[in-house]
C-alpha cells in the first residue's frame, strides 16, 4: 500500500504554498530566505522524480575509463580512482574525452540541481 | 556594504572606539552619534559609526567605518592588523580605498575589546553587483567604470615586493599559478570526498601553468559586488582580507570568471562590459595592457577557486558546524561551476586546435 499523496506531490503542495500563500505577507528581508527554501524544495522535488538519467550517466563514465571489470567497484570507489588517477596523470593523453564524458555526469547532475543553467549553457 | 537600517545591539563596540579615538586623537571628546551594521562578509563585521570629536587634531563630525571580525569569524583570510598594513600600502600607491585611518591592537589585556579593529573613512556609493548589471549604465558609462577598474588593478599590481610592513605576506614557492594548484588539492583533501571534475580541471590547471613567476601585489577578492559606485564613477575597493602575493593575471582573471557576472554572461568583466576597456584602463596606467593571451588560463583558475570556496562553504554545513540553507544552497551550486570549468577550458583546446 502507498502513502499518499506521495513525496512529489507533498513538496510542490508544501512550495506553492509557501510561493503564493506565504510570500506575498512576508516583510521583503525575508524573502531571499523565502525563495532560497522554495529552491530547495524544487530541488528535493526534481530529485526524487529524476529517472535514472545521472546512474546512466555515471556508468557510462565509468565503463569508458575502466572498463566493464570496474563496474563491480561501485560509484565511490570508482569516484575516489578516478580521482586519484586524474591527478597522477593517468589520463593526461585522454584529457580532452575524459572532460566530455564528465561533462554528460555533470549535465545529469545539474538537470536535478538547476536545469535552467543547462539551457543557459547551451546544454539543455 | 549597503547599509541596513537595523542597530548593532553593540552600543559596547561604538562606545569603546569612540574611548580609543579620544587618545588616538587627542581630543576632548568623543561622542557617538550613530551606529549600525554594514551589510560585509561572513567573515568581516562593518560598522558605520557617525562620532562627533571635540577638540584635537579631528575636530569636527566624521562618518567612520569600524570593521573587525564578526561572531563567527574563520580563520583563513587576513586578520584586521594585516589588513590595515595592506589598505595603507593600497591607499599609498594610489588606489581607490576608503582611506585607512587608526589601527586597534587588542593587547589581551583586562579592559580591551577582546579583538582588534580599525577605522577607516566612509566610501560614498553602493556596491550592490545587481543594479549595475541590470543595465543601471549607459554603454558608455560601462566603459568608463571598465577603465576606471583596469585602472585600479594597474596602480595595485604596481606594487612589488619587498615591501616594507607586508612581510607577513608569503611569497609563492615557484609559479603562482602551480602555487594554486597545490593550495586547491591540499583544501580539497582537506574535505575528503572525491571531485573527479576539480581533479581533472586541476591536472589541466597543472599541465597548462604559464612558466612566468613574476608576482606583485594583488587584491585576491576583485570582483564585482566588490568595489563601490557612486554614480556611475568608481568610489572604493573593498575587502581586502584575501590580498596576497601573486601573478597579477589572477586577479584579472577573478573579476572575469563567469561566476562573477550575476547573470549578464555576454559582459565578460564582471558583468559590466568587456576587457577591451578594462584593458585600455590598464595600460593607460602600466604602461602596456596586460596579457589578453593567459586570461582565459587564469578565468578557469577562477572558476576553479570559486569551485574549492563552494566546496568548503557547503562542508560547514554538511559537518554540522554551521546548518544553513544558504551554504546547503551553495553546495548544489558545484555542477553549474563544474560545467563552467570543464566549457571554459575546452573552448580553450578547440581555439588551440583552431590555430595549431
């Protein structure tokens, strides 16, 4: 059996509420925190109905450098090696394809986080 | 600073460099007429504090400014004292600074204020960054502040060392920019938690490091939001608390980085114009213009450091030192600065292989 309503629809009630009910009779000092904690929850909302976009993302990355054997690794460790192996050099020849397949983890990323800079960067 | 209406709740702080400015003046007396918070830094506290002063040298009404640590200072920027020195040796070689007056030093002994401050003259003008990118000024208005900015940074990094009174200063070991690359790793393991995106920005930072090691004075914190104007013209610099020996492309650099423009992308200094300006204000100054070439190197170096500050900004909230949703906020800002390092330095490759 679910709870509902569900998570989703909780923080965008709970975040209109708060833009149009609760804003307009706040003193103007405390809007920025107003619409920082409006941000937050439209974070939080874009988060738990994202699809597996920012996993694919990741394994992807993962399966270029490493190969399918490091898949077995896990996300933090393979986070923690790739990280250590850039800095060693490791990939100096592959610089540039290294950047572009960070670039698509980072694009998933932000889709959650703020999908308007995407757009703004031309990404979206 | 843009001032805010609210009192300090510090009647204790006015009253105590009103008592200071008594001896320091050899006034009759003090009296405070005003007091109240300046909006500064997390780091800064500054009070504008309205004194009349009968008698002595100062006689007369002065509209001052206190700045000192606030509450929950940190301890990774200047501290007041070296502040004060690096203001007086800015103001000396002719930059724009509120002129830096009267130094306290807090002896520890009963009976003192516990931390030092000082006091500097007021700076007319605002330095709120969103009105002046929104476009408050003319296109014209725009290149004359641009000038005025190049300017400033040209008599600043006219300074070299020694100098006498900033020796607390550490000179970079080596290269400036391999300097940086060091201190970013060593912040970043100091978080322990793996950034593959910074780490491959910093190899490339590493592997692209310009040779030269010529250093002057610089402001560490140039950027818009930064400096205050008063219609249209520039009044003050601020914040100088980040101020350092260093390539002086590094703050040009600062002031260019995409995440200083508050949204006006297509004016690539700070939101206000481009550096055509800035850099004819610069030359007009130093004699010759600064190299356009490395700015792009030293625009991702910004990034890169805007990057580490979100990073540790983000861990106070996250260890639990300091539960904010600003700092939280700040945190999931890390992939819009990981995709501006990444965009910004492969235009960088694709212009090299343009001209290779």
């Amino acid at each position: 059996m679910r709870n509902l309503p569900d998570a989703a629809d909780l923080l965008k009630t709970a975040r209109d509420g708060l833009l149009n009910g609760l804003l307009p009779h706040l003193p103007k000092e405390h809007h920025y925190t107003a619409l920082m904690a409006a941000n937050a929850l439209a974070i939080a909302l874009r988060e738990i109905q994202s699809d597996a976009g920012h996993a694919q993302a990741e394994a992807t990355l993962l399966h270029e450098l490493y190969g399918s054997a490091a898949a077995s690794e896990g996300v933090d460790a393979f986070a923690t090696r790739l990280a250590s192996d850039l800095r060693t050099g490791r990939f100096d020849a592959r610089l540039p394809e290294v950047g572009s397949l960070l670039l698509a983890e980072v694009s998933a990323r932000l889709r959650v986080s703020n999908p308007k800079y995407l757009k703004q960067a031309g990404l979206a | 600073m843009d001032a805010k209406t609210e009192t300090t709740g510090q009647p204790d702080i006015a009253g105590f460099a009103a008592a200071f400015l008594q001896q320091e003046t050899g006034a009759a007396a003090v009296e405070v007429l005003g007091c109240k918070r300046l909006g500064g830094g997390a780091i800064q506290e500054n009070l504008l504090i309205d004194v009349a002063i009968r008698g002595g040298d100062w006689d007369g009404q002065h509209e001052l400014v206190l700045r000192t640590d606030s509450p929950s200072g940190l301890a990774v920027s200047l501290g007041r004292a070296e502040e004060f020195a690096v203001l007086k040796v800015a103001f000396a070689a002719g930059v724009t600074v509120p002129e830096p007056l009267w130094l306290y030093r807090d002896s520890g002994a009963p009976g003192g204020l516990g931390k030092d401050f000082y006091l500097m003259r007021k700076a007319e003008g605002s330095a709120a960054a969103r009105p002046l990118v929104r476009g408050e000024l003319s296109a014209e208005a725009r290149d004359a502040l641009l000038a005025e900015l190049g300017a400033e940074l040209a008599r600043l990094h006219a300074v070299r060392p020694p100098v006498a009174g900033l020796d607390f200063l550490p000179l970079p070991d080596g290269a400036p920019a391999l300097s940086r690359v060091k201190e970013y790793r060593r912040r970043i393991d100091a978080i322990g938690r793996p950034q593959p995106t910074l780490e491959w920005a910093l190899r490339w930072l590493e592997l692209n490091a310009p040779a030269r090691t010529e250093v002057t004075l610089t402001h560490g914190d140039f950027r818009t939001g930064n400096y205050m104007v008063a219609d249209g013209r520039l009044s003050a610099v601020l914040d100088w608390e980040f101020a350092g020996w260093s390539d002086p492309l590094e703050d040009i650099g600062w002031l260019c980085a995409r995440c200083w423009r508050f949204g006006a992308w297509e004016h690539e200094v700070g939101g206000i114009g481009g550096t055509a300006a800035l850099a004819r204000g610069y030359a007009a100054v130093a004699g010759q213009p600064f190299d356009l070439e490395l700015l792009p190197y030293w625009k991702v170096m910004g990034t890169m450091r805007w990057a580490v500050i979100a990073l540790m900004q983000a861990e106070r909230h996250l260890s639990g030192e300091q539960p904010s949703l600003e700092l939280a906020l700040t945190g999931r800002m890390l992939p819009e600065i990981e995709l501006d390092l990444i965009q910004e330095i492969q235009t960088i490759e694709e212009e090299r292989a343009r001209h290779a």
